[in-house]
C-alpha cells in the first residue's frame, strides 16, 4: 500500500489518501457525478448515507472504502497491462 487513493470520481485525492478519507470525501461532496458512482458499485448511496448518520462508527466509511480500494487496485493491475 504506497500510493495513494485519488477519487475514482472527480480525481482528488482526500487528505492522507487512505481509501476512509476518500469515502468520506465522497459522501461530504455528495453531488451527482459521486452519488452515481457508489450507486453503479452495486450500493446506494441514500442508504449508506442514513447508515452512516444513524448508527453508531463508521461502517459505512468502511464499506464505501473497500470498494474505492477495489477500484483502485483494478485501475492499477488495468495500467501495468
Ligand atoms: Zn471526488
């Protein structure tokens, strides 16, 4: 684990990098380009959000982060070829 996580979305890259910040930047955003991007994972993004809001640590952080970890690790094997 070096380099680090840039939004799959709009190509920033959230503070340490680590994929959490990210999905945190993502839920923070929250406009329709990241909105569509969680939901085409197979998750909703509505639903995490509630989650996130409603109960107690940081789940759905951790879930929205291991699919941008994923992501991330496609794109990469993708570059290598
Ligand atoms: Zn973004």
């Amino acid at each position: 684990m070096g380099d680090p996580i840039i939004c799959p979305v709009c190509g920033k890259k959230a503070k340490t990098g680590s994929a959490i910040d990210c999905a945190r930047h993502m839920f923070g955003t929250g406009d329709k380009p990241h909105r569509q991007w969680v939901d085409a994972q197979g998750l909703s993004f509505i639903d995490l959000l509630i989650e996130q809001a409603t109960t107690p640590g940081n789940k759905s952080y951790e879930l929205l982060a291991e699919y941008i970890e994923k992501d991330a690790q496609k794109k990469a094997a993708e570059k290598k070829g």
